[in-house]
C-alpha cells in the first residue's frame, strides 16, 4: 500500500511505498515461506490492526471507498470494521502473493468456473496467445506466478509477459526478486511502454503466450490520458493505455479476476473468473475509437459486478475518483 504524506489528491503513482525499507519485508518473506497458513493469517491480524490504526490515509481512503460502494449498492452495508477489514483482507493478500512466489501455492488452491476458460485453454495449447486484462481487485499476482510456473492446466510451456508500473512499489518487487529472480523475470515496466514493446509483445503472442495487464489505474506516465466512465455510481478514470494495446495486438482479449472465496480464510482458495470480451476488433483504423470505448465499457462492468461481489478485496488504496477528466 502507498502513503501519499502530502495534502489532497496525488496522481496514485506518485504516493509513497509505507515500507520504505526491505527489511521488514524480507522478515514477512521468511514468515511466508516458513509458517503454517493458519498461522500467517492470525499474525496478519495485529499488523493490519496497527496499520489501520496508525494510517490516516488507510482510513480515509477505505471510508472513502466504502461509502461510495454502499451508496452503489444498499446490500453492501458499511460496518464500523469494514476498512479494517479491507486493509487485512490486502495484508493477506500481500502475504499469500509472497507464498506464492516461495512455491507454496499451486493450482489446487483456484476454483475455475464454466466460463470461458476452456476456450482459453484450448487457444493457449494450441499455441495461439492471448491479451489478459485485470486489475487490483483480488489477487492478480497469483495468475502471473502461477503462468510463470507453467501452472496453467495446458501441457505446454506457455510464455508470458507482464505490464507493471515498477516504481510505486519497487522495495516489495526488489525483495520478491530476492525471494525468487521469476518473479520480475519477463516484466515491462507501464511507463516504459512504446513502439517497440508492441513488437516485444506481439512475439510473446507469437509464441502462444499471455500478455497480462492491469487497466484500472491510469498511467504514470501519461495520467490525463484516460477514459471517464462512471463507476460504482461515480465518474472515474480509467487508463487508455490497455485497451489501445488490445487493439495494437490483435489477438483475443480475455478478462481475469482471481477473487479469494471468502475474506478470512485459514488456507487460501480462490475463484478464477475468466470472461472473453465480446467486443469484436474492426479491420478498418476508423473504428479503433469505437472499438477502444467499448472494450472500456465491458471491463469497467465486469469490474463492477465483481466489486459489489467481493468488496473487500478492493486493493486501490487512493482517491480512485480523484479526476475523471478525459485529456
């Protein structure tokens, strides 16, 4: 999580990393790897009590959060614990990501659904890659770790590269690649993107692989760039990057989400929600506009309907309806 120490609303790659020290972070690596779930998780209690506690910014932006949701939907009640929850529901997240990375976590921990995973499996071992889109609702780490070890449920070696913005929380990506070079192994950084990477890209394609990216946070690089669309009852920004990108590459277009089953959970298990966009590319470049917006509308849907469903894992700890203003 990121602590903006100023006052008002930064732009949320500019906040500042809570930990600024990978020490901590390398003693959280050693609990991970070391002790039973169950005993992770009670230890998470207390750290995200005293974050919570101490983190103005932690309050104020979960509140901020909450109210929004329970104004969007009335079942989604704001509780007097309900932030505190959000910041152990994301402590715990951090710590399973970190497990993940130690190899302590394999596909029997995902549930998958009769959706359109199979297609995606049957396009991946048929060598035809594929554009993932996601987001910081859930755990999409566990995806990227889970590819990187070949733990896709495809009998073959499916290559991936993921977009990352590497600097908001670069102490947590230096101490997971002490814990595991892969885990930065095949990543570009968001604010690196240009031509060139379009051709990077497209050979991971090539190759049968994934591209995975997240599309719910505006660029660092570019912030004004974005698309207004209203979200959980409220005009937000979203990045324009990831969907011009689905359209540069040309190849299927899937939506993930890697959603914990239930908030306290003494071992981790997860649904994997995977959703072909329906959104058809146009051959003709008059219709990138069109098809751009459209594949923005789907995500930003599906993002809500997950969002109602699991609101506690809502990890987008920052004024996230700061500026909705299309530049």
């Amino acid at each position: 999580m990121a602590e903006n120490t100023g006052h008002g609303s930064l732009h949320w790659s500019e906040e500042q990393e809570v930990v600024k020290s990978s020490r901590p972070l390398k003693v959280l690596c050693w609990l991970a790897k070391k002790l039973p779930f169950p005993v992770l998780v009670l230890f998470t209690l207390p750290v995200s009590l005293f974050y919570f506690i101490f983190s103005p910014r932690a309050r104020t932006y979960t509140a901020q959060y909450q109210k929004q949701l329970a104004a969007f939907a009335p079942s989604c009640k704001t509780r007097p614990l309900s932030g505190l929850v959000q910041v152990f529901s994301f402590a715990l997240c951090v710590v399973e990501k970190i497990a993940a990375w130690s190899g302590r976590m394999s596909l029997d921990t995902i549930a998958f659904h009769d959706d359109d995973v199979v297609e995606l499996k049957e396009k991946l071992s048929a060598g035809k890659g594929a554009f993932l889109v996601g987001s910081h609702l859930g755990n999409m780490e566990l995806l990227r770790c889970l590819a990187t070890y070949q733990q896709t449920g495809v009998k073959k070696d499916v290559p991936v590269t993921a977009i990352m913005n590497m600097k908001s929380t670069a102490q947590f990506n230096k101490t997971l690649k002490e814990l595991d070079p892969n885990s930065t192994l095949n990543v570009m950084n968001a604010a690196d993107i240009g031509i060139d990477s379009v051709e990077d890209l497209q050979a991971t394609l090539n190759a049968g692989g994934l591209v995975v990216i997240a599309a719910d946070r505006t660029s660092s690089s570019v912030p004004g760039r974005n698309i207004a669309r209203e979200f959980l009852g409220k005009q937000a920004a979203f990045p324009y990057g990831p969907f011009l990108l689905a359209y540069l590459l040309g190849v299927p277009v899937y939506y993930v989400f890697a959603l914990r089953k239930k908030t306290f959970m003494f071992r981790p298990s997860y649904h994997m929600f995977v959703k072909k966009s329906s959104v058809e590319r146009p051959s003709a470049p008059q219709g990138k506009k069109a098809y751009i917006s459209a594949l923005c509308d789907e995500f930003v849907a599906l993002l809500q309907d997950y969002t109602a469903a699991y609101p506690s894992q809502w990890y987008n700890f920052y004024d996230f309806w700061a500026d909705s203003a299309p530049r």
